[in-house]
C-alpha cells in the first residue's frame, strides 16, 4: 500500500470536512454560538490548504515542505491550548469560583511547558526545527491532552448539561491522542523517517475522527433545538388563545 496516497487522502478529505462545517455554521448564522469549533476548524482549514499547496509546489520530500510543516504545525499546537482554554471557558460559565482558579492555572501550564522545552533545547543548538519545535509541540499538546481529560472529568463533577460540549471535548481527547503518541516517537527515534511518516499519517487521521464528532455535535444540537422549537409552538399558540379569551 502506498502510504503517501492514504496520507494525501486523508489531507484532502479533512480540508473537504472543514470547509463543509464552517460553510454550515456560516450558512446557520451560528458563528457566534459556535465560535469556539469554528476558531479550530478555521485554522485547520488555513494550515491544510498552505500544506497542501506547499506540498503540490515543490513535493512530499523538499525541504519547504519539511519546514512548512512543522512550523505549521507549531501554529497549531498553540490553537489547540486556546481551544482547551475556551472549552474550559465554557464549561465553567456559571462556576465562578471553579474558574478563577482555571484562569490562573492555564497561563502558568503554558509557561511551564514552554520553559522545559527551552531548557532540552539549551543542550542542543544545532537542531532548532527538529529539536525545539518538535520537543515544545510534544509537550504541549500532552499538556492539551491533559487538560482535556480533566476538563472532561470537570464536566462529569458538575453535572454539565451541554450536549454539545461533552462532545467537543471527546473530539478534542481523539485529536490530541495521535500527535501526542507520534510526536513523541518522532523525539524517542531522533526523526527516523519511519517515525516521521507515521506521525504525517497519524495526525490527520486523528483530525478527521475529531471533525466527524464535531459535526455530529453541531447538526445534532440544530436538530434538537429545532424539534424543540416546533413542540413549543403549539403550547405557546394555545396560551396566547387562552389569555386572550
């Protein structure tokens, strides 16, 4: 089997998902509502399509595409820990007390994250985008994987009756679980190729899971609130008969 075609699929197939779910919200009128999945999907749709057109440029093996990747990728893993902070967000809406110590908490993860990782690379300054970058993205988006788990467990503490985030945030652990596990193979074997190319398949094959819960989530939320609408718009009509009677 030819891997770089299952990986161009998946690529494409993501990019294809993506812009589907945003037209959707957009075409809803439901960015607001829907801007925390909109925000990540968004900058999904951007670093696929720069990928994808870096890579049909100068090709899988070129050093501009090696680059844009993982600097990309970069990009990313910082969207991911604005993601986990806005879903945190969310769920503490009416906890007050429960996110003043979040709010705290976040920032000094990031700090620490981004402080161990600078200190593997001040042993090695040769080796900045294959050192630093991969070594700062593995850290972080274990962190993400992380916060994820217990921002799920917040959610089952609380009794949490948002549908919808419940589902954002399992989409979000089945994201976060590839790159972590891939990334970090990639840093155990110094960047084999191996190690490398199943990490260019891991990811997207992880993204693509995440974005069909994702738009399980958002359509199902619709049709609910939907079906809702249409129950309370009989009681309503017969209550505004009532009283005026």
């Amino acid at each position: 089997m030819d891997w770089n075609i299952v990986s161009f699929a998946l690529q494409y197939g993501c990019i294809v998902i993506e812009a589907m779910l945003l037209i959707y919200v957009a075409w809803g009128r439901r960015l607001k509502s829907e801007l925390t999945p909109a925000f990540y999907v968004g900058s999904l749709l951007a670093v696929d399509l720069a990928r994808a057109c870096v890579l049909r440029l100068h090709g899988l093996d070129s050093r501009q595409y090696y680059y844009v990747y993982w600097s990309t990728d970069l990009l990313l893993v910082i969207a991911a820990f604005l993601l986990v902070c806005l879903l945190f967000r969310r769920a503490c809406l009416h906890e007050k007390k429960i996110w003043g110590s979040v709010r705290l908490s976040l920032p000094f993860v990031f700090i620490l994250v981004t402080g161990i990782s600078g200190f593997s690379f001040s042993h090695n300054y040769s080796q900045l985008s294959t050192r630093f970058i991969v070594e700062f993205n593995q850290n972080l988006y274990f962190a993400c994987l992380v916060l994820n788990t217990l921002l799920y467990l917040l959610l089952q503490q609380i009794e949490s009756t948002d549908e919808e985030l419940g589902l954002l945030v399992c989409g979000v652990g089945i994201q976060f679980a590839g790159p972590t596990a891939s990334l970090a193979l990639v840093h155990l074997t110094t960047g084999e190729s191996f190690a490398q190319s199943l990490a260019y398949l891991a990811m997207p094959l992880c993204t693509l899971g995440m974005l069909v819960v994702w738009a399980y989530a958002i359509v199902r939320v619709q049709d609910r609130a939907s079906e809702v609408a249409r129950q309370k718009a009989p009681v309503l009509a017969g209550a505004t008969a009532n009283s005026s009677v």
